[in-house]
C-alpha cells in the first residue's frame, strides 16, 4: 500500500517508493506495478499525475483527481511555480553551496538551460578503501532545482564530479559495485523530500514533505548522518 501525505478533494501526494515506476512505460517492460495504478486502486478513483519522479527516485510525487485541477497542476509545473527540493547522497565533499547553470541535450539534440541550486547539509569520511584513497568521502545535499529537465539532478551533480551514489549510468561505477558487494545497496540515493506551491482551488500556499525511506535510512547510520 502506498503512504499517503495528502488527500482532499482535488489533489493527492505520495511517497513514492524506489524502484516504482509513476505509469507503464515501453522502455521498462519488466515492470509489474506502477505509481498510477496503484494509486487508483488503493483510493477507488481515477488519478492523474502532475509531474515526474525516475524510476530509481523516491519521494514526494503529485496526482490531481479530476482533470481541472490537472490541468492546473500541469500548467503550474511549467511556468516554475513549484518548488522543490532533494535530498541526495553524492561523492565526495561537496562546497557549502552551489549553483550549477549546466545546459542539458534532450533526446532530439536541442539545448535546454537548467539550473540547480544546492547546499551541504552534512559530510562524512568512513575508513573504507577505494583505489588510491584509503577512506571513502560522501556529502548529503539539499537540491533546488529551478527548472525540470530530464535526469537534471543526476546529470548536474556528475557534471560536477559529485554523482549521486547508486545512479546509472551517470553516476560512478566504482562507488556504486563498492555500495552493491560492500553493504548490498544498489538503491539510488535521491529522495523527493519537498514540493511548496500555491494550492490550484484554495490559492493558499501549501507544503508538503516526505520522509525518508529504509534504504536512505540506513545509509545515514552508515555514514553517521543526523536524520
């Protein structure tokens, strides 16, 4: 059963799962169980999504429950009226803060501007070899991304050189077989964990987080992160 954040008579938020596709897509055939239809069944309405979440990205996903207020939905994603942020799990000691203003290619080869703003909530050095290094540096981040292209995240904090841990394939292969054989974790480490917006109907702001999940969870004992 999927967690619930919110619900009224418009709209509904999840925590979505790692690993869960939001609907069936042609290019991840072996999927079973998809966000969308879960969801549908779980609350006995129709739903529709207001955005994306990646397969491997758990965390805070929006559905609205009539076509109005997708319509709505859809068209405050995309003048940016949405904020969101993520917490994330990357290599290395990031700075304190960033911004990263990193154009990105889609599929049919146009450039798209894409801004990221992140800061370091927290570090960590644990005593575990890798290469030439003989301990293994991580940073949990807050990211802010103003604009919503595909993969941004993932594609901006490698662009950096601090890729999200469990992320294929822009992510660095050598962590991730380290997290695989080393602790059995090959959950990417990206969690939805804010949206803020002006609600479609009551035109009040809103906010809503979502907690972390198990596999984030024990990857903050590993590292000794406060939660």
């Amino acid at each position: 059963m999927l967690e619930i954040i919110h619900q009224d008579e418009n709209l509904v938020l999840i925590n979505k799962p790692h690993g869960l596709l939001v609907h069936q897509s042609p290019i991840a055939r072996d999927a079973e169980e998809f966000a969308l239809q879960m969801l549908r069944d779980q609350i006995e309405q129709n739903v529709w999504p207001a955005h994306r979440l990646d397969r491997k990205t758990g965390g805070l996903l929006l559905f609205a429950l009539n076509k109005e207020t997708n319509v709505l939905l859809q068209t405050l994603f995309r003048d940016n009226l949405v904020r969101k942020k993520y917490l994330a799990i990357v290599r290395g000691h990031t700075p304190d803060e960033m911004d990263i203003d990193y154009p990105l290619r889609k599929e049919n080869g146009v450039m798209q501007e894409a801004f990221t703003h992140f800061k370091t909530l927290q570090r960590a050095e644990i005593p575990v070899a890798l290469g030439k290094h003989s301990s293994s540096r991580y940073s949990l981040v807050e990211a802010a991304p103003e604009t919503g292209r595909m993969h941004q995240l993932r594609k901006h904090f490698a662009h950096i050189n601090h890729p999200i841990i469990g992320d294929r394939p822009h992510g660095c292969n050598k962590q991730n077989k380290l997290f695989k054989e080393t602790w059995q974790m090959d959950t990417m480490m990206l969690h939805a964990s804010e949206l803020s917006f002006i609600h479609p109907h009551t035109k009040q702001e809103v906010r809503f987080k979502a907690k972390l999940q198990a596999e984030f969870l024990r990857m903050f004992e590993l590292m000794d992160f406060s939660v």
